[in-house]
C-alpha cells in the first residue's frame, strides 16, 4: 500500500526573504528604537534621513540603501550612517539584529571624535559654584576677549 503525503501540494511555510519594507519597521528590528512607536516619532521629527533627505514612515528600504540615525539627548546626540545589509521582520536579539545594518567607517571616526568631545568637556567642570568675587573676575575675562 502506498502512504499519501497530504503536504504535498501545500506551499512551505518559510517566507521568502522581503525585497522591500517599511522604514520604521526595520528601525524596530535592527534594535535602533524599543518600539514601532518610538521609530514612527523618530521618523517624524526628522532623525532619520534617507539619501539625505526627511522620510515618512512609510518609506520602503531595500537592501544597500543609505541611512542617517540621530540618536540620544540634545546633551549627548550621536549621529549614525549605516548601510542596510538585510531586512527582517521580526525582532531578534542583538547580535541578530547588527547583521542587518553596517555603519560606515567615517560614521564610526566621527562618533569616536564626539565621544572624546563629550569626555573632554566634563573634566573641565569645576567642583563648586564660583563665588561673587571669582565671577566678577571671570566676567572681566570675558569682557576683556570680546
């Protein structure tokens, strides 16, 4: 006797890898914001930038396209250019997440150079709040520079 396999004819349930996807929801995946939300609202107030330009968060992305990412607080903002290496639907751990994107060389240098920025301006803070006479004195040297 002969056993009929009933899977036959039914397609495999493994999705074809996307040609093309929403910006926001590869923001998500890539591990750039926590939520869907969070990259719709970084979308909108124009933190991310596609071939230079504002997008909407229905922008489509394929693979090798550009991107620009700002990041953080107006104190400590970082600014990112990555290439997309691939596209993914769904949220993975991190180290899945990294495969989908490669920053540029010049990106990484120049957010190296802002972090040194960043570092070297905290060591200049004094430990206390001048005094009347000391900022009586420091307003002289300012004066004097003007």
């Amino acid at each position: 006797m002969r056993k009929h396999n009933k899977n036959h004819n039914r397609p495999s349930h493994s999705q074809p890898e996307a040609v093309r996807m929403r910006i926001d929801k590869w923001l998500w995946a890539a591990r750039f914001y926590r939520t869907r939300t969070l990259a719709k609202e970084a979308i909108e107030s124009g933190r991310v930038h596609y071939a230079g330009s504002r997008v909407k968060t229905s922008k489509e992305i394929a693979v090798g396209d550009e991107l620009q990412i700002r990041q953080g607080s107006a104190t400590a903002m970082t600014e990112k250019t990555v290439i997309v290496e691939a596209l993914s639907a769904q949220r993975g751990n991190a180290s899945a997440a990294q495969l989908l994107y490669s920053e540029t060389d010049e990106s990484t240098e120049r957010r190296a150079y802002y972090a040194e920025q960043r570092k070297l301006a905290n060591l200049a803070r004094p430990d206390n709040k001048p005094n009347k006479k000391q900022r009586r004195e420091l307003q002289r040297f300012k004066d004097k520079q003007d």
